[in-house]
C-alpha cells in the first residue's frame, strides 16, 4: 500500500496527539487560528554547513506542531530533508522563486557559507553561496536558523579549512543589508522558529536586539533568570559536575549568553541543561565554538 506524504504527516500527527505530544495552547493558538490564508508565508528552507540538528529539533515542536506549521500555517516550498519533491523538480521551485518569478517568500537557512571552499556545498549545479545571495536581491527577508547560520557555529570554528562564515557576515562582505531575523542556538528551540514566523505574520518583525535576535528570546541572559542565582548570590559554588550550587566555577555560560532557557525549558518543557545538573555551554552565544581550545566544561571561566 503507497501512502502519500500528506497522509503520512497526518497519521504521525494522530500519533502525536495520542499519546499526548500535540495541540495548541495560549496566545499561540489564538494567533494561529486567526491567521489570514494570504498572508501565510512561503518559506524556502536552505541548508549549508551543519549536522541538520536544527531541522530535528524543528520536529520536536508541540505548540504548534510541525505538521500544523508546515501544512496549515506556512507554506514550505524546499526543504531538503521534508520536501516530497526531489531532484529537478524541487530546484525548479527552488529557482522560480530565487529568480524572482513566482511571488513573495521567505528564505530560512540552517548552517554556516563555506566562503572560501564554495564547492563543499551545492545545491544541484549552483553553491550555496550563490543561492543565497541571489536571494538578497529578491525574498522578503530571511531567517538566519542557528547558531552555525547566525555566529558561524562550530563549522566556522578556528582553523577549519572551508572558511566558513555567518550569514551575517557573508552579507556584509557584499555590501547586502536584507531583512534578518537571527535565531541562534546549538540546536534552535522550535518555539524560536515557530513563534517568530507567527509574530511575523500577526504582528511584523518582532523588536531585535544587537545581533538582530528577537528580544523576546534573547532578551535577557541565562545567568539572570538562572533558579541557581541565589546560590551565585551566596557565593555556594559548585566545585565538581554534579554538586549543587552555582555551576560558575565549572564553566557556566550563562553570564555571556541570552536566552530564555530557564524559563522556556526543553524538550516540551520536560529539562534544561542546568536542571539535568550541567553548565550552560553558551550555545547561543556569539563566542560558542569560535576558538579551537574552545572547552565545553572547564575550570576557569575564560572563555
């Protein structure tokens, strides 16, 4: 028996339910059940340089669900690991819009550019490098999807032979001011992607901060809303992974890092690193993985 891939979705997303991991809740439901149809958005997803983890944890999401987003609130026209589409046919979509042929869209890239090996990334006969920028000329804006598309991330690390960099930085150095969104993270918390795509189209581009991040993620620092602050008050230290107190002397992050991660947790709201007892490593942070003697947990907090 052949199932089609909307069929497919559709049964994953009964399963999810059943057994409690889907549906809507709050202000997000209300902004999606409102939604205009024009105004969904189309959404070109590209990949570069990264361990697709982003993507999985876009699949991890509850409220909305990622069959809700891909199929009733947005309108993804590639994405290379969920595209029914393969091949030619799906660089024909790919083409039509980049070109400027077929209407409004939104790019979303995941990974970092290799600027000085180009060929490491392709995309049918076309880098990736030219793929986007090409699209600077034509998409609506853009949504930098990561912290290996946002900082460079650990593809763009001291020493790697790609010369990998930022979105961010690509663009500047070709003189493109695009609209950006930036959300970082190693990988992104869906509620990061799919709420912002949301307030987009309910509301326009959230408030930014310095890095172009939406404040309402990147706001504050992890450090500010840790539920270990008042042992860093009271100077109670971890000395050793596991102790309880203040996991500074271990190598936290969380003083140089903004994100809502205390407050939003992970896994549907099931942990988050401190709570599972380890350091903040700072993955949002414009300084992860920058350096290559850039240590994961360590005993000093330089950075």
């Amino acid at each position: 028996m052949q199932i089609k891939r909307r069929q497919f979705l559709k049964m994953a997303a009964s399963l999810s339910v059943g057994f409690g991991l889907g549906g809507f809740s709050g202000p997000v439901a209300a902004a999606l059940k409102s939604l205009d149809s024009k105004k969904i958005p189309r959404l070109i997803y590209l990949q570069g340089l990264s361990c697709t983890g982003c993507s999985i944890s876009l699949l991890q999401s509850e409220n909305p669900s990622p069959l809700s987003m891909i199929t009733d609130y947005s309108q993804l026209l590639f994405h290379a690991d969920l595209s029914a589409a393969s091949g030619s046919l799906a660089l024909e979509v790919v083409d039509s819009f980049i070109s400027g042929n077929a209407g409004e869209y939104f790019l979303a890239v995941e990974g970092a550019i290799p600027e000085a090996m180009p060929e490491a990334c392709m995309l049918g006969d076309k880098t990736f490098a030219r793929y986007i920028e090409d699209a600077a000329k034509t998409m609506a804006g853009v949504v930098a999807i990561g912290t290996c598309a946002t900082f460079g991330g650990i593809p763009a690390a001291e020493g790697n032979l790609t010369g990998a960099v930022s979105l961010q930085e690509f663009y500047r150095k070709r003189n493109l001011e695009p609209l950006m969104i930036t959300l970082p993270g190693c990988p992104v918390h869906p509620d990061w992607v799919w709420h912002t795509i949301t307030h987009i189209v309910k509301a326009g581009i959230p408030k930014l901060n310095k890095y172009a991040s939406p404040e309402l993620f990147f706001g504050k620092k992890v450090h500010d809303n840790c539920p270990r602050y008042h042992s860093f008050q009271e100077e109670i230290m971890a000395e050793n992974l596991g102790d309880e107190g203040c996991l500074f002397k271990v190598g936290c992050l969380g003083p140089d890092t903004l994100a809502d991660c205390p407050t939003r947790w992970w896994n549907g709201g099931q942990t988050w690193c401190v709570d599972a007892n380890a350091p903040c490593i700072g993955c949002s942070a414009p300084i992860f993985a920058k350096k290559r003697d850039f240590p994961f947990y360590r005993h000093s907090h330089s950075a």
